[in-house]
C-alpha cells in the first residue's frame, strides 16, 4: 500500500493494542505444549495459538478443457486480450482466471466488456488507467488508480487528492 496510507493502518492497530513487528522473517515454528512458538531473527520469539499462513491465490483452471479448445493459459492465468478474448477470438474470459486483478468490481468490469463484445457485437476495451483498490481492513484503506510512488516511477510529476471516508455521507450511514 501507499507509506501515507499504511502508516496511518499501523497507528491505528498500534493503538488498538496491537503489536507489529516489519522486517521480520520467521526462522522456524514449533509446538511448545499448546503454544506456537515463532522463532524469528534477532533474537525474536513469538508465541501464537494459531498460525494463519497467507501465500497469496492462483486461478483454478482445472476441468475447463482449455488445452482441448486451444486456448492458451499459463500458471496465472488464461491470457487474454484487452477485448477479453482468448487466443481463440470466439472464446471469452474475464476475472480471477484472466487477471490481472483479483477484484469482485473488476471481474464485473471484465464481464461487461465481454457482454458487450461478444452478444451486442459493440467493441469495447479492458482500461485499467483507474482501478479502485481497498484493503478491507479497519479501518478501510482505498485508492484509485496509481500510488504516488508509482506515478513517480513513470517519470510523471503526480497529483494526489485526498479525502477521508469520515467526509462521505454513505460511510456515515454504515
């Protein structure tokens, strides 16, 4: 996430009693009776009653018959274009399988553009330039489009605007 954003995350949690230790790798896990034990560098043990461990997610392709159809697909993801259409232009894909972003708002914004090519025949194109982006903690962290840094990383000079969601009125009503 963006520092700002994130800093604010971790102040929030810090003050909510939460520890938070960044930079640290885990050496090794082990049982101590009941206990998870955590061993990290720098002389750091944790204890924990449970481990959540979160590798990230990968498309299930499984059963699609993508090789039988000739729709080429890697590790990722099936590849598409930026009509959504595979590498058979008569096969369409959008979503978790195609990428690139794991977002239920952005599977829905992928669905529309194959609706619209596919059965209206009314060609339209994937734009990622503003993707809304939330991690859904609490409080909220969200953003559209790039970060600041990444803006910085293109060479562009960038032009934040921000607002907090104490400022909206449906955030007030939730």
């Amino acid at each position: 996430e963006d520092p700002e954003l994130a800093d604010a995350l971790q102040n929030t949690l810090i003050a909510e009693g939460m520890v938070i230790h960044t930079s640290t790798q885990v050496q090794r896990t082990y049982r101590n009776n009941d206990t998870v034990m955590v061993d990290c560098g720098d002389g750091l043990t944790l204890e924990a009653s449970q481990i959540l461990l979160a590798t990230g997610r990968q498309p299930n392709l499984e059963g699609l018959g993508l090789e039988a159809a000739g729709v080429k697909y890697k590790r990722q993801g099936i590849s598409v274009d930026r009509r959504q259409r595979t590498s058979q232009k008569h096969i369409y894909a959008c979503g978790d399988v195609c990428g690139p972003y794991a977002f239920t708002h952005m599977a829905e914004y992928q669905a529309g553009i194959v609706i619209s090519n596919a059965i209206f025949r009314f060609p339209k194109k994937t734009d990622y330039r503003v993707v809304p982006w939330v991690t859904y903690t609490d409080p909220e962290l969200a953003r559209v489009g790039l970060t600041e840094q990444q803006v910085r990383e293109q060479g562009i000079e960038p032009m934040v605007l921000r607002f907090e969601f104490k400022d909206i009125d449906r955030a007030l009503t939730e």
